[in-house]
C-alpha cells in the first residue's frame, strides 16, 4: 500500500499538480479527462488511467456522463490550468 501512495505522489509532482483547480476546465464547471490532462502536460497520453485520478473522479465528479463537478469544489479563487498551445474542446467526438 505505501508503495503505490509513493508512486502516485511522485506521478502527481512530474505532472506538477498542487491543487484541484488545476484539473478542471477554465469556467470550473467540468473536470478534465485523464488524457486531456496528459496532452496538456505534454506526456505520453496512452495506457491506463492512473488510480489516483480515478479516486479523484470518484469525490470531485457529480455527474460522471457529463463530468460536471460538485458544488463545494466550485470556487472564485484558485488555479487554473496551464495552456501552451493546446485548447481543449468539449466536442466529445475529437479524441485529445
């Protein structure tokens, strides 16, 4: 067990998540997806979903069919997520 929590902190800081703002969408109504997040920071985005982020899905995520979030992790303040170059789109045909 505290080889996989290890793993999963050390997966999070190369992806240099610090808070949960930065895995929504800039309106903070949505939570992005496991490969969207990968194609954003640059990373290989293929294989599994990590099981962190799954966990993560599992208490932020209060419709899992449109991704919207919960009502207590709404907020004004916080971060947002890093965009260099890539948009992400809600289109849910286009692969990203």
């Amino acid at each position: 067990m505290k080889a996989n929590r290890g793993k999963s902190i050390s997966e999070v800081s190369r992806l240099n998540i610090w808070h949960i703002n930065q895995l929504l969408n800039s309106e903070r109504e949505y939570m992005i997806t496991w490969r969207q997040l990968k194609v954003l920071r640059g990373k290989r985005h293929v294989g599994k979903k990590a099981r962190w982020f799954s966990v993560l899905e599992n208490e932020v995520i209060e419709n899992v069919h449109t991704r919207r979030i919960k009502e207590e992790f709404k907020g004004e303040k916080g971060f947002l997520i890093e965009q260099k170059g890539h948009e992400i789109t809600i289109d849910k045909r286009r692969k990203e």
